[in-house]
C-alpha cells in the first residue's frame, strides 16, 4: 500500500468487476455525509468514485449499478448525458463541471479494497 494512502476497507470480490459491466456500489461518508460510491472494472483495472455527475450532484446509474454506456467504454450520467473516462473520472463530452470524485482503491488476494482519505470514511451505523 502506498504511503499516505488511508485505511483500506474491503469492498468486493476482484470478480465482481467485469471490464464494462455492472459496478458495485457502497456507501461512504465524504466531507460528513453519507454519500452513494461505484466502483467498475475497465481496461483490466478496477476504480472507483462518488455516484454524483459533475455536472449537477445527482446518482449518474440509469437502471440499478449500471454507469457504461451501451459500448462499455464510457461512464454515463443518465440524467444530463455527461460521459467519463472510466480509468480517470475526467469529463469527455456533456455539461460536466470538472471530472468525477476518484476512490482509491487497490486489489489483494482476490479482494478489492478502497481507501479512506482525509474527507472520505467508511459510513458508522
């Protein structure tokens, strides 16, 4: 794990995340509230990010844990049509102000884990 990287919280199997399918949402706190998290598959790699559209802070999923467009190259926001590289968050075409929040995350053993950071906690319950 790299230095300066938080506490790691298992997420989900490494097999849970197929390159352009279906993400695996949790939850987490960011700057104090409870907020909605995806994490997807892409390119062989895993990542994750808050489900807001940088556009307008709305869920971006069109059906339950669906973010890729129809190609499965492309994060999409089904309320304002904002696409994101799925490897980096940054905005590619749409009403985007800036890119989506990034969730670190890494994979061991078969398991994937994201990391909290100075304004990102797992939510307590």
């Amino acid at each position: 794990m790299a230095e300066g990287v938080g506490q790691a919280i298992a997420l989900c199997n490494a097999t849970d995340l197929q390159d352009g399918a279906d993400g695996v949402p949790f939850d987490v706190m960011f700057h104090g509230q409870t907020s909605c998290a995806f994490a997807i598959r892409y390119g062989g790699q895993a990542h994750a990010y808050l489900n807001r559209c940088a556009h307008v802070p709305m869920e971006m999923d069109f059906q339950p844990n669906r973010f890729f467009d129809t190609t499965g190259h492309w994060l999409i926001c089904a309320t304002h049509g904002a696409t994101y590289h799925p490897a980096t968050g940054a905005c590619a075409a749409g009403p985007c102000r800036g890119g989506l929040v990034k969730i670190t995350l890494h994979e061991q053993d078969g398991v994937v884990h994201w990391h909290t950071a100075h304004n990102l906690k797992p939510v307590v319950f």
